[in-house]
C-alpha cells in the first residue's frame, strides 16, 4: 500500500524541503495544505499515513490543528516541524498528541529513521532504493527569505524563552526591500502612537551588512521590569541593562540562525542606545543615514499572557543582497 503524506506548512520552501527529506524509495502520496484550516479539511476528507505541522502558521496555527484533530478524532500521525525550538512548545504539542518534534531545517538522515519506525514497511521493502522525486513547483525570491526568517525567528525566540523563563509567541514574519520612506512608516505603524525606547547594532560577516534595530514601547519595559523582579526605583540604569539584554539576545540569535543557514559567521557591534521614551519619529531621524533601498526583516515578538510585545527590524544595505542572494541560491536549486 502506498504511504500518503500530508505536508502542512504556509512556506513554499518548508513544504519543499519537507517533500525533499522523504526517501525518494518511499514512492509516497504528497499532499500539501497551506495551513491548519485546510489541512482539517483535507484530514476530513480521507486518510493520511502521516502528517508533519508547522506551528507558526496564520488561519489555522499548529496548536489549534492538533486540538482540532483531538476534537474530531482523527486517526492520524502527526510530527510536528518547526522552528519554534522553545521546550515549552515541544511539551505542548506532544501535550496535544504529536509523536514527534523536528526542528528547522529537518535532518534528511533523521526523517528516514523516524519513517522506518512511524511506517513500517513490507518485508520486501527497500528505504535505500533509488529515489524517485516528488514534484515540486518553483520556488520565488521571497519564499526563501520568509522561511529562513522563520527559522532564525525560533532560535531567537528560543534564547528569549530561555533567558526570562517565559514562553514567546512565534511571529509570522515579514520580508520587504523598503525605500527609505516606505521603512520610516513601517517604523511608524509598530509604534502605535505610543512612545518608546530604542537599540540599535550593526553588523556584518563576509561582505554582508546591515543594521538591527530593537524597539520596545514604555509600557513593554515597565513590564519585563516587573517580569524580572527589579525594584520599582531600581532607576535608569537597570532600564538600560534590560534594553541591551534583549537587543543582544534577539538580535545575536537571529544572525546565528541566518548565518547557519547560509553559512555565513556574522559579527555584531556593541548596542547604542538611540533613546528611550521617546516618539518614534526621533529613532527615524537617526535611521535615515545615507542608503537609499534595504531589505527588512519584520518581527514583533509577544510574552505569553502580557502586554509585552518587542519589535525587531534588521535591514541589510542595497549592496549587501546579491551576495546573501547567492549564500542562499542553494536552496532555490536543491533537488
């Protein structure tokens, strides 16, 4: 009988690598869902083998499709593949009844393994056999920046987790080439009219650089200073402390997980401190500099059960993207 795989992911290059890592010798039935919605539809339909879930997903997340399949009582396998390596969400989905977890980018080697023991096969059968490729359609640009986005996301969230002893909800991310002006009023709608303190850091590796920029409104340091116990008068110094701590747990985590995956070792400035409550039209004037175009990284991180939300972006100069473009080329070609 042959295997059916139901693959649910919203990045096109998740569900490609994902279609990848399967032994080609497994000649298995490939379905892809964009999210939990239409992975429930899918799972209500007919029967899967296995499936493998992505968490951070919008419409439907990984969480809310594995209660779903509680709730309806659908048989069915169920590996979750993320990059949302923080151990609170590993317990949750094996909480909510997956049978494994996998990080981001999955470990081909690993797959197969799992696979022998989740699908155990005929007698005859042969995981070594010639692979036979599943079709898979064309990648674009920013399908590959989403997800690698998405994977140094994780490990970013991952160190703040670690680092406060919270759980951080995973962001969907967003990846643009900003004009000048079209950045000043992303930086515009994150602040939500509120006034806030700012970090930023430069850094670069091989030819590759850019400028990271931490912002966090008043109310959200007010908050992490209570989540960490600092004395209400503990004064402007602990503040500071606070704002370069988190400024170098995300933006640290993050180039490690991009350079990972592009194999590139980035090295980062010490944090400047461009202010702190302040509006955000000040931390515009000092973001002006002299480029004209960036490619942006998006992310808006939240702590579970408070109003703390952090807003990261790390934009990379105009000339600094044909060589990223070719550090990451690899994934565009792989087969």
């Amino acid at each position: 009988m042959t295997p059916s795989v139901l693959i649910c992911d919203d990045s096109a290059l998740a569900r490609k690598q994902m279609a990848r890592a399967l032994p080609g010798s497994l000649n298995a039935e490939v379905t892809f869902a964009v999210n939990g919605r239409e992975a429930l539809t899918l799972l209500l339909e007919r029967k899967f083998s296995v499936m493998f879930l992505d968490l951070t997903m919008p419409e439907m997340d990984g969480y809310e499709t594995l209660q779903a399949i509680q709730d309806h009582g659908i048989d069915i396998k169920v590996i979750v593949v993320s990059g949302d390596i923080q151990p609170q969400a590993q317990a949750r989905v094996k909480a909510l009844g997956a049978i494994d977890f996998l990080k981001k980018p999955v470990d081909k080697a690993h797959i197969k393994t799992l696979l022998q023991e989740v699908l155990p096969p005929p007698a005859d059968f042969d995981f070594d056999a010639p692979i036979q490729r599943t079709a898979i359609p064309a990648l674009r640009r920013r399908d590959i920046y989403l997800e690698v986005a998405n994977v140094a996301i994780g490990r970013a969230a991952d160190s703040l987790a670690r680092h406060f002893d919270v759980f951080v909800n995973l962001p969907l991310p967003n990846v643009n080439v900003f004009e000048v002006s079209e950045l000043h009023m992303t930086m515009r709608h994150l602040a939500s009219n509120c006034n806030m303190s700012g970090v930023c850091q430069g850094f670069s590796g091989e030819g590759i650089a850019g400028e990271a920029l931490v912002l966090l409104s008043d109310s959200s340091v007010s908050e992490v200073m209570q989540l960490m116990q600092y004395p209400e008068d503990s004064g402007q110094d602990f503040e500071l402390e606070l704002l370069m701590d988190v400024s170098n747990i995300l933006v640290g985590s993050f180039l490690k997980g991009l350079g990972q995956q592009a194999e590139v070792k980035f090295f980062q400035s010490h944090p400047v401190l461009l202010g702190k409550h302040q509006p955000v039209d000040s931390f515009i004037d000092q973001t002006s500099g002299n480029w004209r175009r960036t490619m942006t990284f998006e992310v808006s991180y939240c702590i579970e059960n408070t109003n703390i939300k952090c807003d990261m972006l790390l934009m990379f100069v105009d000339e600094s993207l044909p060589l990223l473009d070719n550090k990451l080329s690899y994934l565009l070609d792989e087969d």
